[in-house]
C-alpha cells in the first residue's frame, strides 16, 4: 500500500496531485480532477495538499483546509494554478464551520462563498473574492474573514467581519465592515467607499474621490485628499512618490510594490513601519509559511533487507 501510494507520488513533478490527509492515513489522486476527486473522499476537518501543476475548481462542500504549492512560480516555474472557480458551500451548519486555502493561483477564477463561520485565505492571487451563496446569488453571510498576503482583483458583497492584512486589493464593493491593515487598495470605481483603511496605501484613477470616500484612514498614503473628518495623520502623495517600479498599465496581480528608500522613510504606520504590504508585523512574502514537497523520487520497490530509496526535497 505505501509502496503504491508512493509510486504514484512520483509524478509530482509531471502530473498534478492531490494528497488527502484523513485520519492521520494519506491519499493520492492524480491529474485535472484531483482536486474533486480528494474532496469525495474527504470529510470536515481534512487536508488537502495540491502540488505544483493546474487543477479545475469545483464545489467544496466540507470544512477543510487546501493548501497548494504556491502563488507565485518557484525557480523552476512551478505553482498551484486552479484555472475555475471554487463554490465553497454548506446546505446545511455552514454557520459553524471554518474553510481555508493557501498557496494558489487563481488569477482568472473566483472563490464564492455561501454562509460560513469562518474563512480564512494565505499567500494566494485570485481574481474575485465574493461572499454570495453560489447557486441562489443571495449575498451569504460569513461571521468572520481573514485574508493575509494575498492579491485579489475583487472582494464583493460580503456580509460579517473582513479583515485584510499585508495585501493588493484592486476593488472592494461596499466595504461596510472591512477592515485593511497594510495593504495597496486600487479604488477603481464611482461608489461609494466605507470601512477602515490603516497603515495602507490607497490610489485612485478617479479626480476629486475624497468625495467618494466615507471610510476612516489612520496613517494611510493616499493619491487624493482624504478630509479631515474622515482621519488623521495621512500623506497626500502620487504613486511615482512611492513605488521603485510600479507599472499602472502592467497586469495587476504582477505589479511591483516595493518602496522607494526615501518613501519608506517619509510615509510611515501607526507602528513606525512603511505603509503599505511590506510594513507592520506581517511584510508581504508570497512563499508559504509551511513547507511543501517540490522533488519526490521513491524506488518502485525496496531492497533485499527490505529498505526503501527515498529522495526527496522540501522547500525552505
């Protein structure tokens, strides 16, 4: 059984695999569908990790944690692509139970979610992150979200708690109850703009939009005036003020946000850091927080005194 389990393994580096963790007993699934295939077998509580390759989405019925191989491609061009959507989903309890993913790139798909307690999202680029029941399109609550080192095209309509931290966010719809802490907020649209801004940098395309603007700022860059009865202590300033090598023309999610040296030391936090993904406690960093296997090569059977071969690379 391990034997076979870890033959199939083998083609990590060629096919896409998902790995389920159940129970304390792992399971491999190989190809586009592996992803549906683990979570058929899988129950509330379960991992599954996705290796380096392209997996479709599909609808996510239990209360698991996914994790994959990363966001962004890795030295050898290898990353955890999802190339549709996720409808994350609960007929019935999803009130009470918690969802999270890590480490995927989904910069053409969505992730929707249904009534959900809680939902928590690491280290991945997506296109749209929307809080709606994926059948019905009634706007869903979700008690609690966090999102941290991300980049995300949309975040819409989502009732509950949202707190956002360390990430590029294009557009957010409403906002009534977000909260950004050390993020780039790309304000795209004539609507108007609600929730907490700190620490961040918010720009604009659009002339005269502190018209627009009804959240609260503490310490934010902004490229247009923020009144006064909407915060304190923030910079009026233009992006080429701030960023060494940003690119308003180029695709969102591949934009560089990095700082200039003298603007890490003009625009500071609340906590005395740079403003924007790379200040406060948590810099933005797109390589995941847990290791993941990136080479796996095991011998297709064991030695005469019964050992098995095994090389195998983590990443750091």
């Amino acid at each position: 059984m391990i034997v076979a389990l870890f033959a199939t393994m083998q083609v990590m580096a060629q096919t896409s695999s998902a790995t389920l963790t159940h129970d304390g007993k792992l399971s491999s699934f190989t190809g586009e569908n592996a992803l549906s295939e683990a979570l058929e077998e899988a129950a509330d509580g379960d991992l599954i990790t996705l290796s380096a390759g392209t997996f479709k989405g599909c609808t996510i019925r239990k209360a698991i944690t996914l994790r994959g191989a990363g966001m962004e491609a890795d030295e050898l061009g290898r990353q955890t692509t999802i190339s549709s959507d996720l409808n994350i989903y609960f007929s019935t309890g999803g009130s009470t139970k918690s969802f999270s993913i890590e480490g995927v790139f989904m910069p053409s798909s969505k992730i929707t979610c249904g009534d959900l307690g809680s939902f928590y999202m690491n280290k991945c680029t997506i296109k749209q992150y929307t809080g709606k029941s994926p059948f019905s399109g009634a706007v869903g609550v979700i008690n609690q979200t966090v999102i941290t080192n991300c980049k995300i095209g949309f975040i819409e309509s989502t009732k509950g708690a949202v707190n956002v931290y360390n990430s590029l966010v294009v557009d957010a719809e409403w906002a009534s109850s977000y909260r950004f802490d050390n993020c780039v907020v790309l304000l795209r649209r004539s609507v108007n703009y609600y929730g907490e801004f700190n620490n961040s940098i918010l720009l604009t395309d659009y002339s005269y939009y502190g018209d627009y603007f009804y959240g609260t700022a503490d310490h934010c860059a902004a490229n247009f005036t923020i009144k006064a009865d909407r915060g304190s202590n923030n910079y009026e300033t233009s992006a080429d003020k701030l960023f060494s090598n940003y690119d308003s023309n180029a695709t969102w999610y591949t934009r560089d946000l990095t700082l200039k040296d003298e603007a890490k030391a003009k625009y500071l936090g609340s906590d005395g850091t740079e403003v924007g993904i790379y200040g406060g406690n948590m810099p933005f960093s797109p390589f995941l927080d847990q290791p993941f296997i990136k080479r796996l090569k095991v011998a297709p059977r064991s030695s005469r005194d019964g050992k098995l071969s095994v090389d195998i690379e983590v990443s750091e």
